[in-house]
C-alpha cells in the first residue's frame, strides 16, 4: 500500500500518521543516537529552559494549573533533586545506562502528564517517540509548541524525540514497540489491552497505567478543631484534588470517607461541603452541559440500586452520601459527583480497597495510621496515601513503580566473585 502522511499537524516535531511510518521518522527509528549519560547536564538545562519558558513566556499556559504545576516540577532545583537519589543507588559494581528507546502512548484525560514521563526518560537518557490523541486539546498544542521553541537553543531536543499522533493502528504500534528498549502506556483498561495485544520487541520491557480508582478521608474530629482560615485551605486543597480536569484524572477522588461518630460527622460534612462550594464559585469552576447531565443521571441510577441521599444544592457538584460503608461499584463518573461514606476507624476502608485503586488523600491522621493501613492494604491496592491537595503531584514513583529505574538498564560489573559465593 502506498504510503500516505497528512499534513504536519500542531508544530514540526508532532505528525500526524494515517497508514505507515514516513521516512522521517523511519529514518529516525533506525537511527542509533549515541549514549547519552543519565541525567547529563545538557539535558537538565534543556527541561530547566522549558520550565522557564512556561512560566514566563506563554500566555495560555501561565494561565492553566496544571501547566504551571509541570513548570514547576521541572524547575532545574528539582532535577538535581532527582539526579542526586538517582546517584544515591550507583555503587562501584552496579552501573546504571540507558535503556536506549522509548516508545509513550500518552493518556487523552490529562494534558500534561505525557511530559512527566517523556521528560524522565529523556533525563534517563533516552530517544523518545511520543504517541498523543488526535483528540488533544488546544493546551497540548501549547505544550509541544513550547519543547519546539526551546529545541532551537538545545538541539537535542530536537534529536533525541519525536511526537506523533495517529488511530491506534496496529501496524504503526508495532513499528515504534519493535523500536523500543521500553514502551510506556497510559490509558483506560481498554487502552492497555489493545496495546498488549501488539507485540514487544523481545528484549524490551514495559510499564502500564490502566484505569485507576482514588478516594480521600478526612477525620471529623480534627477538621472540626480547625479555624475558618484552615478550614477554606483544606477547602482549597481538596479543590485542586477534585476538580482539575473535571476529575478525570485517576487519583482525582471519587468518595470522600469521613471517619468519626455520626454527630461529628454530621457537624463537619456540612460546613465542608459549603467551603468548598464557596471555593469553585471563587475559581469559577463549572463543568460542561454533557456532564452535567451525567452526574445527574448517575445520581439517580445511584438512588434506583441502593440506599442514599442525594444533595443536588450545590451548582459546582452532586453529593450522594451512602448508607453502606461497602462500595459495590467503582462508578467514576466525573464533572463533581462525590459519594459520601461515614466510617468508625481508618481501617474500615480497606474492605473497599482492590488492585484498581490508586490514591488515599487524607487529613487529620497521624503517621503511625497511615502507615498501618498501608500494610494492611498494600497488598490488595493503593499505590499512594498522600495528603489532601496532592493527589495530582506527580512523582517519579507513579502506581507503585519507579519510572526512572523503568527507563535504565542495571549493568553489573565486577572483578571477582561476589561475597556470598563459595568453592565447589
């Protein structure tokens, strides 16, 4: 079949494929870039750069969170962070290198994690190709408009990655996965299993982020010791949590569990509910007209199968509080649907808790708690327990799995035998 590519789409370095691979990128695939030492310093000024130019120099994004919260975490201060515990594991006998290849399919729900891990692997010292959706907003033409203007003063920016967009076809897929030292998916249940489906290059490893389930708790008692003042942090705080990306991300909560007595919950649950709407009023927050409807619709299909009151007074968000402390369904709905569930003890969520849930944001609990349920679930679920306000900070360790050590390769070297070997 004769090749066909459509016009470049968004900027030079993203481009939109229909039935092949052009010779471009072919080029660029069966071109072996020389090593690149992990965390090498032309590679953190050139992150650094990009950080810079998002918080100084695009409009758009100065105005988007989420964007500004990725400038931050490419702050040159926090690269050095991670190059500095990444040195912290390097000893004498065991050398860290590149995998050499990566190929990301990054997720359509948040616009700007396809840069979190493109940009550790980049660190890691890898060539990158980065598939995104042809469905991207107008942000994610920002973004990559930004790595395009920052390519000019670093080109190995420019070398070293490529962006693509294309259907999920096969045949494309499997060129980039037979590429790839690692390939890096990030999608819904259905997204991961049609990219399994497509053969890996035999050598290569990989790492899945499928759909994920998240939830907070907040202890009754502690929020109702608080002042005003702290009480509209904690708001504000949740907000972020809530409803950034009108809580499509998967450690965006979706049950808010308050832990106490009946009256004490029934003190705080209200006043925190009316700070948090004050909050979305302040920022402006509405979701769009289809979702709208489907947290209505899923209110009362809710009501239909189970025992629960629905609270439809505040414009930002639907509250359905539940009778039953079992959850028997993950619905993630989105757009401000919460459930609301009273519990005795921090403990009585893990009946709740399964390998498809991935965040515990919390308030009012002490280290020694949080920590117990840890190992009380960590073998079920939850990949994080964090607190409230951090359930969108990204960090290199995401659902349980290093992505830093995921993009190096571990090269033992040694002049004589290990310490625990013994004649024969």
């Amino acid at each position: 079949m004769p090749m066909r590519v459509a016009t470049t789409h968004w900027t030079q370095r993203v481009q939109l494929l229909t039935t092949a691979i052009p010779s471009d990128l072919k080029s660029f695939i069966e071109t072996r870039v020389p090593p690149v030492e992990p965390f090498a310093s032309h590679r953190i000024d050139a992150l650094a750069a990009l950080s810079e130019y998002l918080l100084k120099s695009s409009p758009a994004l100065r105005q988007d969170p989420a964007s500004v919260a990725t400038a931050f975490w490419l702050r040159k201060s926090n690269l050095i962070r991670l190059r500095e515990a990444h040195r912290a594991r390097t000893n004498g006998s065991l050398i860290w290198v590149p995998v050499g290849r990566v190929f990301h399919v990054a997720p359509s729900n948040v616009d700007t994690l396809f840069l979190y891990s493109w940009a550790l692997a980049y660190l890691a010292g890898n060539q990158n190709v980065v598939r995104l959706s042809k469905d991207q907003p107008f942000l994610v033409g920002e973004l990559l408009k930004a790595i395009e203007v920052v390519a000019i003063r670093f080109p190995d920016l420019a070398t070293a990655n490529r962006f693509v967009t294309y259907d999920h076809d096969a045949t494309i897929s499997s060129g980039f996965s037979g590429w790839c030292g690692h390939r890096i998916v990030w999608g819904g249940n259905k997204t991961v299993q049609t990219l399994r489906d497509v053969a890996l290059n035999p050598h290569a490893s990989e790492r899945s982020f499928a759909s994920k389930y998240s939830y907070a708790i907040i202890k009754a008692s502690s929020y109702l010791a608080l002042g005003q003042t702290e009480q509209g942090k904690l708001a504000s705080a949740f907000h972020n949590d809530f409803f950034w990306f009108d809580q499509a991300a998967c450690s965006s909560p979706q049950v808010l569990f308050w832990c106490g007595s009946t009256p004490e919950v029934a003190a705080a649950s209200p006043q925190f509910l009316e700070k948090l709407q004050v909050e979305a009023t302040r920022r402006n927050y509405s979701t769009s007209i289809p979702l709208a409807s489907r947290r209505t619709n899923a209110a009362f299909d809710l009501a239909a199968r189970t025992e629960v009151m629905i609270d439809f007074s505040h414009p930002s968000m639907v509250i359905a509080t539940m009778q039953s402390k079992h959850l028997e369904d993950k619905l993630t709905c989105g757009g401000g649907f919460l459930r609301m569930i009273r519990v005795d003890s921090l403990k009585e969520i893990a009946q709740n808790v399964d390998d498809g849930d991935q965040t515990l944001t919390h308030f009012g609990f002490e280290i020694t708690e949080l920590i117990e349920l840890a190992h009380l679930v960590g073998p079920k679920g939850l990949d994080r327990i964090v607190p409230i306000g951090e359930a969108l900070a990204f960090e290199s360790i995401w659902d349980g799995f290093d992505l830093i050590e995921d993009c190096l390769r571990r090269v033992t070297v040694r002049t004589t035998p290990p310490a625990s070997a013994t004649k024969g």
